[in-house]
C-alpha cells in the first residue's frame, strides 16, 4: 500500500493532516483507496438495495467519466464486491461526515505582489470537544496528490469522501472549491423567498454528487469553458447538502455555479480578472453587495458578514502577500467571529482547515485547526504541495 505520511498533528491535536500520493492505472489507484478506507479509516462502501440505480450509476459513470469508473472497479477488486450485479455503492467511500460553511475568494494576480493569481478557503463546521468521538467530522485531512493514467493531475482536500474532493487544483491550473448551500437553513428575514428546498437523494443514481462534481472537473476539464458545459449537461444531485462552486482557471475566468432550489434551474455567473467571494447564499439572489442584509449572526452563519469580511479587504488592498490573504482568511474565520469559547461549551463553530491556491505555480498549501488555548484557537502553520507529489519547505 501507498505509504501515507502525517505531516501535521498527533493523538493530541484535534485535527491532523495526512500526505498521500497516487500514481498509477485509475484502477490500481481505486485499489489503493479502498484498501486505505478499510486499513486506516475504518470505512467501506454502502450497501444499496435498489441495483437498478446501481446499474444506472455504472452506465452514466463508465460512458461520462470512465477514468471515475475504473476507479470503481479497484475499489471493487479490493473489497471483493461484484461490479457487474452491483450491492454497494462503489462510487462513494464517506467518513468523518457533517455539513459545513465555507468561504472562498479569487484574488486576481494585479493584487498580489509575486503577480500570480490565488484562490483561498475556510472549511468550516461546529468541532467536538466532548472527547466521546474518536474521529470528529474533519478531523482526518487528507491532502491527496493524485497522478492518473487518465485524467489529469491534480492536488486536492478530501474529507467526507475518499472517492470525492471538497477542493483542489489540476495540473492546468483549474481551482475548484465546493460551498456548502446554507440558504435553506436560514430563518426570520435572512430567508430567502421562495424557500430553498432541501431535497437530499438518498439512494446513488446516475449522475454526481457533490463531491464527486468536484472530482469530475479536476480529472476531466482545462479550464472553465469546460467546466461550464460539464455543469449544464451532466446530471448532478446531492446526498447530505446542496453545494455551491466556485470554478477559476489561470487565464481570469471565474465563475459560480447554482442550482435553483428545485433543481431545474442552473445558474452560472461568470466574470473575468476581478476579485470572486463565495460563502454559504446563492450568488444569484443579489445583484449588487447593496442588495446584501445589514447583519447576521452565528444563528445564520455569519453569511453575508462572512462576504463583507473578505470582499472589503480585497477592495481596499494595493498589494497583497499570501501571508496577508491568510490574514484576511482569519478574520472572517469562525474563530474570530464566535470568539473564546464558553466554558460549557463543547460544540463550538471554528474554521477547520484553510487552503491557498497558487494558480501560476500549481501549488496548494494547507493548514488545520489544532484545538483549544485558553485565549482561543490554534492553528497549524499551513505545509505546501506541488503537483510533482513534491512538498515545498
């Protein structure tokens, strides 16, 4: 088996950050997952009862995204499941699972002082603090490097799902961050009209689901042209929470993607060389920051403070470091806005991990969450990749 390298944290840290490198057939790589989700995380394939959308998932999957299917197959191979009678879902692997809120922002590279263009995230949830849970969501933070025989390169997060990524970068230079859609759970006036429905699928059936839409455009797409026309013909869903994207490519195309709160309904929002931000609202339910509400809280998930936070930053900056961008990270980081947590408190919201994307370079750098001091948070000092699978000093 690969081997797989903690770089960050220990049995004494809440989260830990895990280096691990595939190369290889799609196949053999699919192998390597699964024999990892059995041998380290404790975790395997579903069961599924309906084989017919099991059927379906392997038809749309082996025509739309074969690289994705033979994965399948080694996830198959490993664990001894049939592929041709399908009982489980070998297209998903989920651990550690909880709905997060997230903050991401392009910054074009007229703003940053080595001139490359940068993306960065916070991936934030509520942590446990009971200590009753051995493995709290987030708390394995795989930063996987994976070089395909099909598919191109790329470096990405994976949490919640071994087959998937919550964010990552390929070797083209495509940066792709999934958001959590929270516009669902808000309430009193902060709540959209109409409701934004919450319709999980339950059960696999062809198609993607949210992370395995990000998987998609880093293995499949160049560029968000591409990303685009994969968007509005593929069949996409959700199974735990609605998603929003934020796709950039190194020429200064940015762009969001939604769907409409029933589904039938796609919205891509496209602009060039300028700033993006994205936190957990819909783009399309503003049309200028004006239109944003005046204030929000924790009971909203700090939304649009979130927004206001990182946009005005980018707006009023000169010239910017990555030090700096990890700076304006933290303060709209759920550390700050929450503060020290209450005595009593066990479930506090804190920004788990957050990455940079370096465009130009191909590079990801990530840092995590490490706990608690007694005048707040603590956070690892982020470690980089290339795509190579070489990690910078």
């Amino acid at each position: 088996m690969t081997k797989i390298n903690c770089l960050i944290g220990n049995d004494e840290t809440y989260a830990t950050i895990w280096e691990w490198a595939l190369r290889g057939t799609n196949r053999d790589i699919g192998r390597e997952i699964a024999s990892h989700a059995r041998a380290f995380l404790g975790c395997a394939p579903l069961p599924c009862p309906d084989a017919s959308q099991l059927q379906a998932q392997h038809s749309f999957l082996k025509k739309r995204f074969r690289p994705f299917y033979d994965r399948m197959v080694g996830v198959a191979d490993s664990l001894g499941l049939p592929v041709d009678e399908p009982t489980h879902d070998l297209a998903t692997i989920w651990f550690d699972l909880q709905s997060a809120g997230c903050t991401a922002a392009y910054v074009p590279p007229e703003l940053m002082e080595n001139h490359h263009a940068h993306v960065v995230r916070n991936m934030d949830l509520g942590v446990d603090l009971t200590g009753e849970v051995e493995h709290p969501s987030s708390s394995r933070i795989l930063a996987l490097t994976m070089i395909p025989d099909e598919g191109y390169a790329s470096a990405s997060v994976v949490v919640f799902d071994l087959m998937g990524a919550m964010d990552g970068i390929n070797e083209k230079g495509l940066v792709v961050v999934c958001n959590s859609h929270g516009d669902h759970r808000l309430s009193g006036e902060f709540a959209p009209s109409p409701a934004y429905l919450y319709e999980p699928v339950r059960h696999p059936g062809p198609g993607l689901n949210e992370l395995q839409v990000v998987r998609y455009l880093l293995d499949m797409c160049a560029d968000v042209a591409e990303a685009r026309e994969a968007l509005l013909s593929l069949r996409t869903y959700y199974r735990f929470t609605p998603c929003l994207y934020l796709v950039v490519d190194p020429t200064g195309r940015v762009a969001s993607f939604e769907k409409s709160p029933a589904g039938d309904r796609i919205m891509f929002i496209e602009r060039e060389c300028e700033p993006q931000v994205m936190t957990n609202f819909a783009p399309s339910r503003f049309e200028t920051d004006d239109e944003l509400p005046e204030g929000d809280g924790l009971e909203q998930g700090f939304i649009y403070t979130r927004y206001r936070i990182v946009k005005d930053a980018l707006q009023k900056a000169a010239v910017l470091t990555p030090d700096r961008l990890a700076e304006i990270a933290r303060e709209a980081s759920f550390d700050v806005l929450t503060g020290a947590k209450g005595e009593n408190d066990l479930h506090p919201q804190r920004t788990i991990y957050t990455t940079r994307y370096d465009i130009d370079a191909r590079a990801m750098s990530v840092s995590c969450y490490l706990g608690e001091t007694p005048t707040g948070t603590k956070h690892s000092e982020p470690v980089s990749f290339m795509l190579s699978g070489h990690r910078r000093p």
